[in-house]
C-alpha cells in the first residue's frame, strides 16, 4: 500500500498528460467535422474558381430567383415564429398561472417535448394525411360541416400549408422555452402590485411583460432560426414547388441545377449568417433576462 | 379565479385538437389502403416490403454505432472537463451548441466540399467512406443533446472524489471512465442516446445528400410515389419517437428512485 | 370600535381548519405582532386582511368599515414579504413610487414623495439602482418605502426580517419600530422569532394551530403564560411534575418534597399538574423567607460567555437556572450539593 501512495505523486505528471488526451478526441472531432466544414464554406463564399478572393459569390445571391427564395424563407421564418411565440405563450401561460391542474401541466411539458424532436418526412406525411385533397380534415369538413376547403382555393402544398406544418414543431419549442420564465414570475410580485392598488391588467403591462420580454423576443430569433434551417419537412411537403433558400441550396449540392459551387457556398454562408445573428440575438436576450431574476 | 380558468382550459383545448388532429389524421389516413373501411393493410405492405426492412435496419445500426461514438466522444470530454479543466468549459459548451446554430445542410454541405474525391481524405468516394462521413455527421448532430445530457448527469456526482478514490485503489483512467464514472451517469447517457436514436432514425438531409440509402429518404421516395403507405410509416416513426421519450422519462424517473435510497 | 376588528375569523383549506374563530381588536397606531411556531396560522390571517385569501367566515372591519369583501387591490393596505417582492425591471425609485402611480398622481408629487420615502428608510443615493444591485437589508427597507409611500391605513409585514442576517435583522427591526413610531401607523407584524415579537411590540398575539392563545403585551406573555404551549413556546422554562395535596391551602407535593405556595389552586388534591418557573427566577443559595428552598446537586454547568446556566438535580427532577458570569468566582462544579430558592409567586401552576 505505501509503495502505490508514494508513487502517486510522480504519477501525477504523466496524469496531466494522459488528461489531455481525455479530451483530444473531442477536439480533433469537432475540427474535422465542425469547425472545417463550416469554415470552408465561410472562406469560400469569398473565393472564385483561381482561390482569390471575390465579392462575387455574394453578388450571385441578389439574382433575383435567389432573392425571392431567401425573402420566401425570411417570410416563412418569421410568420412561424411569431405566431409559434404568440401560441406557445397562451398554452404555457395557460398551464402555469391558468389554475390548471399539476399532472396537465406535466403532461403537455412532455408532449411538447416530443413535438418539438417530430419533424421532419413523417411530420409532412402527417399534415398531408390531415389537410392533403383526401385528409382526414378535409373530408371531416366536407361530409360534416359542407365546407369545400379545396374548393375555397385552400393547398396544404404551399407556403400556408409549409406555416401551417412548421407551426408543429415551433409552438412545443415556445412552450418548452418559455415556462420556466413563465414560472420565475414569483407570486409575491403580483401580490404585491395588488397591495399597491394594480389591477390585473397594469400588474401585467407594468412588471410582468417587461421581465419577460427578454425571454419572449429571445426565443422569437431562436425559433426564426430553427424554422430557417429546416429542409426535411419542406421537402417531403412541397418537394421543390416552394423555394425556399434551404431547397435552392439543396438543388445545388445534388447537382440538380447547373452546377456552380460558389454559388452555394454563398448561399450557405448567408445561412449561417443569418442563423447566427438570431441565434446571437437569442443568446444576449437570455443573458440579460438572467441577469434581472438573480 | 374561475374565469381565468375557463381561458386557460380554452387555450388547452384548442392546442389539443391542433396538435391531435395531424395525429389522428395519420392513423386514419394508414388505415384506408383498403377501399372497403379499416384495415391495417398499408401496415403490412411497408413491413413486408424489403426495401422498408433493408433501410430501417440500415437505420438502425447507423444509430447504434452513432450512439456509441457519441459516448466515447462525449463522456470522457464531459469528465475531463469538469475534472480537470473547468476552463475549457465555455469553448467545449460554445463547440456543442454550434450543431444547432449553423444548419444541417450547410454542415453537410462542407462535408462534402472538403472530403470529395479530390482531396486529403477522399471519403465520399467510397462506400465504406460515405458511411463513416455519415456516422461522424450523425454524432455532430446529436452532440448538443448528448453534452447536455452527460453534462447533466455528472454534475449530480461527486466526479473529484470518486475518481480519488478509484486511484487510490490503483485504477488507471480508462478503468476509472468505463467501471466508475459510465454506471453513475447512464441514465443520463440513456436520455441522450434516445434523443440519437430518434434524431438518426428519420434524417433526411445528410442521407440524401451523401447518396446513402437509409429510412428518411426511403420514406421520401415513398411519399412521392405512394399513396397510404406514407402514413403508415409516419406512424411508425412517430410511435419510434415516443417511445424513446417515453423510456428517456421511465429511467429518469426510475434513477431518481435508486439515489433516493442511497 | 378599535381601528381594526377582527371578528370570529375562520379559515379552512378543503377539511383542513387553519384558522379557528380568531378575535382581536387593534387600536390606531398599535403595534402588534403575530407569534407562533411554522402553520400556526399567522401568515394565513395577515394575508385574509390584507385580502389576498378570503375568509371561510367571519369579518375584518378597518376604521369601521367591512372590507371582508373588498379585493385586495381596494383596500389601502400596506404589505412587506418575506422574498422583499421588489418588481425587478424597475428602479428603486419607481418601485417606491408604483403604487402612487396606479393611484394616477402626477409626477412631481410622485417624485417628492420618493424622495421622502428614501430618506425615511435611510437610502437617499440609491433611487437610481436596480433591486438586483442592492443587498438583502437595502431591499427589505426599499420594500417598507414602497409599502408607505401610499400612506396605507394598515401596514403588514410577514416575516420580513427572516431572510436576513442576523446583525441586519437587529438593527432593521430597531428601524422599523422607529419609522412605525414616527408615522403613527397601524402595524401588524408576522414572526416566529420571540425576540423580535417582544422587543418591538405594544401587544403579543401568541398563535398555535389556529387559535389565538394569548394576547397580551410582551411583559405579560412572558411573565403570566396563560397556557402551557404559550409559557413553553416563548422563554426558556423550567416544568417540574406536581401533585395537588391542598387546594385551599395551595400545597403541592414535588416528588416527596411538600411546597408551598400560599394561594388558592384550582383542582382536588391528587390532582396531577406541571409547575413552571423562568430559570431567571431559580435563586443559588438560600434566600430570604416567603421563598421555597429545594435541596439538590450541582448536575450540569454551561459557560455560556456572560451567562451561566446551571442544571440542579432537585425532587428527583432537574431545575435550570442562569447566574452571570462573576469575573473572581469559578463557576460552580458538578456534583457540589447545593440549596436553590424560588419565591412562591414566580411558580406558575399549568394543567399536566
């Protein structure tokens, strides 16, 4: 016993090693198959054909095709955050200070746990099951209430449709996200707004929105970001009918158009851009709403 | 009180039949293959069909070994982490979170450019190379999942002194990692290899991208040339989903049971 | 009619009775606190008269008038939590001057009245701070600005001192009791520490499972304990097992020791009861005459820095009682055989 603690002391040298070596495989992972990737994607969108450096990539993105189809993706991402904020929000105001019962609250928590991760093809299938010519709605609407939805003009194939799909996913999202900020509002600061003569509207306009409001517009650029990057539910949706930037680049790695790389590294680096900025935004907003509920 | 109540249950109600309706409307849609009421007829085309059985266990195993690479990456960087180097937390963190920031497709995209034919390690030119770009892409994507959970977990053990006194019983630090650290935290482990399984089970982008024939572009293919069969599978994955969340919440609370009586 | 009334106060969670027909009566300007041990109902009746629970039954009347129905945000209340409950997104000035704002003043009057409001509580400099800058004590007084700052008719604090530190705690109670004194405002003080309680109070109500045991001021909850959980609850207390032996003659038997105590007892002889004594009472030695004198031994000795408080095996029980510290004298070793004396009238006769 005394031989193997005297020599633990010498063997904390090679020890320090022997730890970076823990974490190695980390870093030499997330370099190969993160950080390079990316990289080469950013640095490329400034390179042309001879490797010098170029404004032109970027220039090919105000082609008015690709334009349009990062404005419909714009469009897109925003009209599904917003309204999966204003959404998520009453569900998850409804199930912390609705009066609800306890296990409901649990079990729409876990739902919407499980929501959020059901995008995707088999998302897709499912609303065109549910809204498609011969879905299950469509035809309840038809036989039952003698609403016509396609003859009204109404496609689950398009950008509605594609809002409508996303909202699936994006309104778990808020719901997840926002209850905790939902349930740091202590009770004692509404009572304490009612000791002061506050009515239920002021104590809300005037304490309650203004510490959530960091958290709220936070999670509005996170879910504008996830709703940007997604392409699976898109395509199984829409197949290539809605450009949306994601598709245009899809084509372009698949060589479906004519094949010009820079083109999609340009693509691809005003997607990262932009997911970056929201993600940015997401990220200060929740330090500062941190930083005020100590 | 009460009208509040009647709000909230409203907003409830309302959420239900948004989000029961798509479900329901799958299940029903699966059932009508045949033209004379339900059936589970769609069912047993796709599960009989082979390219179903082929590209889902192709899935399947992609998972598994994704799982286990996601492991051996992530416990031991976790570990040291915490351990060790408490200063390398916010990179390690900031590294984990970029899976989800930068999209799918552009990661997928860079694989490409950089591991093509022409280059250092032309992976994409060969079967065995895709496949492994593939599995390396799949534990990148599940990484923030699988940090988190392992992070979680650890935090909830005392890693200094466990890992003092293994030592001072003369255990090297794969002993350490594999004997003493993986059993404390395999239920966190467990919730983050669930998130894999359900996250690779259904992947499109990269699948498709890379040319390899696994569930989610077999799924896509179905969809444009199949009517009920589609549904059906949206079923299965679906149910796939759930279970894994729902075994995530059964060992989380059944782990909560056993450190309750330690 | 006092300024406040409450009357036969009851209220019940589900089967569960918190709060048992309480009475009281509160003068204007009174300082009073509420005593008692966690779930006794204290909280629980400050927060039905500050309205923000509502009575099974029973009424709260406030300068006459029945406001057992008036919504919380109607009654002119004052109230300070525990958590301090500052609004986190607003400057301290504007937390002080929310209520003023609600009420619609303009902003000149509102800006005077802070700026009293900040000078009574002691932080004239910090109106421009967010609650997440300042410490637990400058939150606590920032919350009694923004209390007083309405000029309420009641003010009530529920346990506002607890989440302190022990050395703020003492002098922010010394503040409170000193503003409340200045302002001449009707105060209803919720704790479960006895110090507080009786240091800062004009009266004591002393709860316990819902019902008011005791009201009385401090000197007289402490000295006269009319129950045995009041006399237990408040103060160190000595209770030794008694007999009854003459009632009239007011005789009780300490084991084989007879004592008297020179005044008429309730009971028939035989009866069992407890005696209680403050260890301040118990006497080393043996003292002039109208005492009881007990012989015994020395069991324990505990130096407790200016106190020493000393257990004496006495009647086949153990008597405490405390001496000061005499810088010349040792303090008195186990085992020595000793006298203690207790005047007649400071044994409290309690039911078994």
């Amino acid at each position: 016993m005394t031989t193997s603690v005297a020599s633990l002391p010498a063997a904390f040298k090679p020890r320090q090693v022997l730890s970076w070596l823990g974490v190695a495989p980390f870093f030499l992972f997330a370099t190969l198959f993160l950080i390079l990737p990316t990289l080469n994607i950013v640095l490329g969108a400034f390179r042309n054909a001879e490797g010098q450096v170029t404004l032109e990539n970027l220039g090919k993105l105000l082609a008015p095709s690709i334009r349009s189809a990062f404005w419909i993706s714009i469009e897109l991402s925003l009209l599904t955050a917003v309204l999966g904020c204003l959404f998520g929000f009453l569900i998850a105001a409804a199930i912390t200070l609705g009066g609800l019962p306890r296990p409901l609250r649990n079990a729409i928590l876990t739902f919407s746990g499980v929501a959020s991760n059901f995008a995707g093809v088999p998302l897709a299938f499912a609303f065109i099951a549910t809204l498609g010519r011969l879905g299950f709605v469509t035809m309840l609407l038809r036989h039952w209430f003698g609403i016509n939805l396609y003859g009204a003009g109404f496609n689950i194939v398009s950008f509605l449709g594609l809002a409508l799909t996303y909202l699936y996913f994006q309104i778990p999202l808020m719901v997840l996200i926002i209850t905790p900020a939902l349930e740091g509002l202590r009770r004692e600061w509404r009572e304490a707004a009612e000791s002061l003569g506050a009515s239920g509207f002021q104590y809300w306009r005037l304490v309650a929105l203004p510490v959530l409001w960091p958290s709220l517009l936070g999670t509005l650029a996170l879910l504008f970001a996830n709703a940007f990057g997604a392409v699976a539910t898109a395509i199984a949706l829409t197949g290539s009918s809605l450009s949306i930037a994601p598709i245009v680049l899809f084509a372009q790695i698949r060589g479906d158009v004519l094949n010009d790389p820079h083109l999609g590294y340009a693509i691809a680096f005003a997607m990262i851009l932009l997911t970056a900025i929201a993600n940015a935004i997401y990220i200060l907003l929740r330090m500062r709403a941190e930083r005020w509920v100590k | 009180m009460t009208e509040r109540r009647l709000w909230s249950w409203l907003a409830v109600a309302l959420g239900g039949l948004y989000f029961l309706l798509p479900l329901v409307g799958m299940f029903d849609f699966s059932m009508r293959m045949q033209r004379d009421g339900y059936s589970f007829e769609a069912y047993r085309v796709v599960l009989a069909d082979p390219q179903f059985q082929q590209t889902f266990g192709y899935s399947v195993v992609l998972a598994l070994l994704t799982i286990a690479l996601g492991i051996l990456i992530v416990v031991p960087t976790a570990y040291f982490v915490r351990l060790r180097f408490p200063g390398l937390r916010p990179i390690v963190e900031f590294l984990t979170l970029l899976p989800l920031v930068i999209p799918p497709i552009v990661i997928v995209f860079g694989y490409i450019r950089i591991y093509n034919t022409s280059s250092a390690l032309p992976l994409t030119g060969s079967w065995w190379g895709t496949n492994l770009l593939l599995l390396f892409g799949y534990a990148t994507l599940s990484l923030p999942y699988m940090y988190r959970s392992v992070d979680t977990g650890l935090r909830t053990i005392d890693i200094g002194s466990l890992t003092e006194a293994a030592q001072s019983l003369g255990a090297g630090w794969a002993r350490i990692l594999a004997v003493v650290i993986l059993p404390n935290v395999f239920v966190s482990v467990l919730s983050g290899a669930f998130l894999t399984f359900a996250i690779v089970i259904g992947e499109y982008v990269f699948a498709a991208l890379l040319n390899v024939g696994s569930f989610g572009p077999y799924m896509v293919w179905m969809g444009g040339n199949r009517a009920y069969e589609p549904s059906a599978l949206a079923v299965v994955a679906f149910a796939i989903t759930w279970a894994c969340m729902g075994l995530i919440q059964l060992f989380t609370r059944f782990s909560k049971f056993s450190t309750v009586r330690r | 009619m006092a300024f406040l009334d409450i009357l036969h106060l009851e209220k019940s969670f589900g089967a569960q009775r918190v709060v048992k027909d309480f009475n009281l009566n509160i003068e204007k300007g009174e300082f009073i606190s509420f005593l008692g041990p966690s779930g006794c109902g204290k909280t629980t009746v400050l927060r039905m008269v500050a309205g923000f629970e509502t009575p099974t039954s029973g009424a709260i009347c406030i300068d006459g008038r029945d406001v057992s129905g008036l919504a919380a945000n109607r009654r002119n209340i004052g109230m300070v939590f525990q958590a301090y409950a500052l609004f986190p997104n607003l400057t301290v000035e504007q937390n002080i001057g929310f209520g003023l704002r609600i009420k619609g003043e303009g902003k000149a009057a509102i800006s005077a009245r802070v700026g009293e409001m900040l000078e009574l509580v002691g932080l004239p400099k910090l109106g421009e701070r967010y609650p997440f800058q300042l410490s637990g004590g400058q939150q606590q007084r920032v919350a009694l600005a923004r209390a007083l700052a309405i000029r309420p008719q009641v003010l009530l604090l529920d346990e506002p001192l607890s989440a302190l530190d022990a050395k703020i705690r003492t002098s922010l109670r010394e503040e409170i009791r000193r503003i409340q004194r200045e302002l001449g405002i009707t105060t209803i003080f919720v704790t479960h520490d006895q110090e507080e309680a009786l240091s800062m109070s004009d009266r004591v109500v002393v709860m316990h499972q819902g019902i008011a045991d005791q009201v009385g001021t401090p000197f007289e909850i402490y000295n006269r304990p009319a129950t045995r959980f009041v006399a237990q609850f408040v103060g160190t207390l000595n209770l030794l097992d008694a007999r009854l032996l003459d009632a009239a003659a007011g005789r009780v038997g300490l084991g084989d020791i007879p004592v008297a105590l020179n005044r008429e007892l309730p009971g028939r002889a035989g009866d069992r009861l407890s005696l209680a004594l403050r260890p301040e009472t118990v006497v080393l030695g043996r003292k002039d005459e109208g005492s009881v004198v007990l012989s015994g031994h020395i069991a324990e000795v505990h130096f407790l820095g200016s106190v020493i408080r000393i257990r004496v095996a006495v009647a086949g029980q153990f008597v405490s009682l405390d001496t000061f510290n005499q810088p010349d004298t040792p303090p008195p070793s186990v085992g020595t055989p000793v006298e203690v004396s207790i005047s007649d009238r400071d044994l409290l006769v309690l039911a078994a």
